[in-house]
C-alpha cells in the first residue's frame, strides 16, 4: 500500500502541476498579463510547483531532511539529468545575452544557500532574505524588460508562449486551478508520507530519498516543459526553464520552508551535497557565460556527473 500511495502520490503531483500551470497561464491571458510576466513566473517558477508543496509539506510533517533533499536534488537534477538528456535530443543553442542575468542569479542563490547554511541551519531570518532576494531578483528584471526588444524580454516572452493546450472558459479555469492546488496537496501528502515509509523499511536514509526520488519526481514538470520546447526547436526556453526553476527553487522554496521551521544542514548535506550543487551550477553557468550551445560532449558530461553523484551518494553518504 506504500507503494500504490508513492505512486498515487506522484500521479497527483504531475496532473496537479499541469492543471495548476495551465489555468494560471489561462487566468494570466484573460487578465491581459503579459506573455513575458507570464514566462517568467508562472511557467518559470509555477514548474516548481509540487517542489514547494512537498517541501513545505515535508516541514510541517517534521521531515526536514526530505524538504532540504528535494531542494538541493531537484537544483542538481535539473542540470544534470533535465538538461543533459535535452542536449542529448538536440544541440541547445542559446543567445549569452538572454540567459547571462538569470545565470549569475542562480549561481549567486546556490553561493547565498553555502554562506547562510555556515551557520549550521536555515533560520526564519535566512528565510526571510531569501525571499527578500526573489523579490528583488523578479522586480529587477520586470524594471529592466520594459525594453521588450531585449534578448532576456524574448526568451520570458516564448516560455509564456510554450504551453498551447489550456483551458479557455472561465468556468474551466477555476476548475483547472481548484483541482491542481488540490492534486499537489494531497499528492504531497500521499508521495512523501509513501517514500518515507519505504524508505525507513529499506533502511535508506531520508535525506537520499529527498535527494534522489523526490527530487526527480518533483522536477517532472520542469523536464516535461523543457523537452516539450526542444522538440518545438525552442532550445533556448528548455535551458531557461531551468534556470528559472533553480532559483526559484533556493529563494523561493527553502525560503518559505524556512520560514514555517529552521532546517538543519548537516551530514551529507555539509559535506557533500552542497558542494556537488555548487560545482554543477558553475559548470552550467560556464556554459551559459562563455558559449552558445550545449552539446553532445557537454550533455554527456552532464549526465555522467549525476550519475556519479547520485552513486557516490548512495554508496558513502546513504
């Protein structure tokens, strides 16, 4: 029963995802928001979606490690795992100019995420600046794309784009959003409470179950949007969805689960985890900084880093 409640779980999460993403691009068009605004927060951030409420429902279930695993998991995996196997399908071409901004914030919110957890544990204050670094970050870019013929405004503007199947009746749209809040909170409950269980039974520790399985299974929405877009040739909206979503991962999501409860960094997240998300996210930001695409070779090496990671994780650290 675990495992149909694991699965059920994750189920929930990925219908919950799309649902919830769908209706609020569909609420955003009827509002007349911008397709920019639009990319950039609900595709960009709204792919975290079932990120955050495990998290936060990790936090309040008195499963800290779990929340802080899916966190740093799902930061790694995106890189790793997303954007390796999109590299892989087809070469990510991309213009420096439209990913250079968000690439240095990202790096910068993995660095904040080191610095802050020296203190042993992510705090209601580390919470509060993390969140105050998001709003910052969101207000600083709407001010500067008031320019909508930059590189940057352009690549929001298609992952507004991306998304072509919503819900067009009102009455539709608030069922899509009613139904995808309520998948993503009880399929919060079912995935973590389900992979927790089994977890303990297989005598694997939380924080790997967090890392590993949660983390993928909470990133399916972001793999889903950037696959979607590579096959649509739209390789610089695949690379951007992650990033997107990496930020909003650290400020947004550790952020508010700071806020609900401190969260400990320790064990294999002192010694390991944290450095293995800062190597990965430079390498990436190397890649955006200084070249045009991500190839084969690259995406190879990609993989074979999360591989390694998630093997080397499980043998010394589990």
């Amino acid at each position: 029963m675990n495992y149909v409640m694991m699965i059920a779980g994750l189920l929930m999460l990925i219908i919950g995802g799309e649902l919830l993403i769908r209706g609020a691009m569909s609420a955003a068009n009827k509002l007349n928001v911008s397709p920019f605004l639009s990319g950039l927060v609900i595709v960009g951030f709204g792919t975290s979606m079932p990120e955050l409420i495990v998290s936060v429902n990790a936090i309040v279930n008195n499963n800290p490690s779990v929340a802080l695993g899916n966190i740093i998991g799902s930061n790694i995996g995106n890189i790793g795992f997303i954007i390796g196997t999109c590299g892989l399908i087809a070469p990510l071409a991309f213009k420096q100019s439209a990913l250079k901004r968000d690439a240095i914030v990202m790096l910068a919110a993995v660095v904040l995420l080191i610095l802050m957890g020296l203190t042993g544990s992510f705090s209601i204050l580390s919470g509060l600046l993390m969140i105050c670094a998001l709003l910052a970050y969101l207000g600083f870019t709407i001010y500067k794309e008031k320019n909508h013929n930059t590189a940057s405004h352009k690549i929001h503007q298609a992952e507004g784009k991306e998304l072509q199947r919503k819900p067009q009746k009102t009455w539709l749209v608030i069922l899509s959003i009613v139904f995808g809040l309520g998948f993503l909170m009880l399929g919060a409950q079912w995935f973590v409470t389900g992979a927790t269980i089994i977890a303990k039974a297989l005598g694997i520790s939380e924080a790997l179950i967090g890392l590993t399985l949660v983390a993928i299974g909470t990133s399916l929405p972001e793999f889903t949007i950037s696959v979607m877009a590579v096959l649509r040739k739209h390789m610089d909206v695949a690379v951007a969805n992650v990033v997107g979503s990496n930020i909003f991962n650290i400020l947004g999501i550790l952020g508010v689960s700071s806020l609900i409860s401190p969260i400990s960094l320790e064990g294999r997240f002192a010694v390991f985890d944290q450095w293995a998300l800062l190597f990965i996210t430079v390498v990436l930001t190397v890649f955006l900084l200084f070249g045009h695409s991500i190839g084969k070779l690259k995406s190879i090496f990609l993989l074979l880093f999360y591989v390694t990671y998630v093997s080397l994780g499980y043998l010394y650290y589990n």
